[in-house]
C-alpha cells in the first residue's frame, strides 16, 4: 500500500484527490492538510511514502515545505502540484528533495503515472511544465526596482537557502531577511517563490 498525503489550501481540489486516492487500489490518502507548515508536521509524524503538495499556499510555499521536511530527515517523495509552466520551476526545486512535477489540469488523469513513477525512484515531470510549446520569449526587465541588498537576497532565496541560512551568509538577522523578502514581494507584486524566482530571471537578478 502506498501511503499519501494531500497538501493543498483549495478543499474542494484537496478533497477531489482524496477520493480518487482511496478508490485506488493500492493507494492511501492518509492524511491531507491545507497549509505547508500543517504538511511539514504531519510529514513528521506519519512519514508517508510520497506528499503531493500545492506550490502556491499562503504560509509556506511547497518548496519551502519540502526543504524543511527533507532537513528534518523525513525520506519522502514530493509531488508538486501547479499551475506554473516553465523550467525555472524545475531548477528551483532541485535541491529539495522534490521527485515529481504535476500540473493540476493534467492531475486526475496523470496522478497515479506519477505517484506509481516516483516510488520506484524515477522522476516524473508533466510535459507541458518543461516548456510551453510556441510560447514567445519574455522580454528582460531593463531595470530592476530592487535595492543591491534586496537582488542579492532573491538570489540566494533563488539557489534554495532558508531564511537562518541567508541570516548567516550575510551576517544579519533573521528578522531582518524576513522583513526584505516581504517588501520584495510587496515591490513586485509577486505571492510566491515561483513567481520571484520568475521576476528575478526577466529582470537578470539571477540566470535562466
């Protein structure tokens, strides 16, 4: 029986996919939560064998998520879940311990591909998340509204540190790398990491 748990702040999606979960034979949705910091505890306490995990929530992103659960050595295999097509996604998530990339247009037809791919070890990753066929080029920024402090933080935010990890890169406080990562995305009207990471590379912060 392979065990799951569902993390997504929209219930009726959330719901959607338990149900299909449990009307699969050998599959169990084991617990679902609606928060990242909900799924980092009961990442903890149940260990399931594979989380599938919105990216976009408004606590903790699902990859901030996923690096706080693989640094309190809980071995699971992460799912995303998204709307976001792109590369930058992917590259992002790289060092966190995340096996597999799900749009959620394609979730109810794709989810046990995924689920049954990753617990043998593989990689799965929607088609149309690597690269938008036809999709045209996003010009670059030309200037970047954001101080050299605050372009530095998004990179280092952007190569996957927490915010105790760019506290101590750069000798400040913890407080005070919280305080610039909420006025970045107060700047650039962006919600989540994904979408900073997005902003960052248009405007030449960091590399595609």
């Amino acid at each position: 029986m392979i065990t799951v748990l569902v993390v997504d702040d929209h219930t009726i999606f959330r719901q959607g996919i338990v149900s299909l979960l449990n009307t699969t034979e050998g599959v169990e949705a084991v617990a679902e939560a609606g928060s990242g910091s909900a799924a980092v505890a009961l990442a903890k306490d149940l260990k399931p064998q594979v989380i599938l995990m919105d990216v976009s929530m408004p606590d903790m992103d699902g990859i901030e998520a996923a690096r706080r659960i693989r640094a309190a050595g809980v071995h699971t295999r992460v799912i995303l879940l998204t709307m976001h097509r792109g590369p930058e996604l992917l590259e992002l998530a790289a060092d966190s311990g995340i096996r597999g990339f799900l749009l959620k247009n394609d979730a109810f037809s794709d989810l046990l591909y995924a689920i049954k791919a990753v617990v043998r070890g593989e990689r799965f990753v929607s088609s149309s998340l690597a690269e938008t066929p036809g999709e045209r080029p996003v010009a670059r920024v030309s200037a970047s509204p954001l101080t050299p402090r605050e372009a530095e933080i998004v990179a280092l935010i952007a190569d996957g540190l927490t915010s105790k990890e760019i506290a101590e890169k750069l000798v400040i406080s913890v407080k005070t790398v919280e305080t610039h990562r909420a006025n970045v995305m107060e700047k650039l009207g962006v919600k989540n990491v994904p979408e900073l990471v997005r902003y960052a590379i248009r405007a030449g912060v960091i590399k595609a």
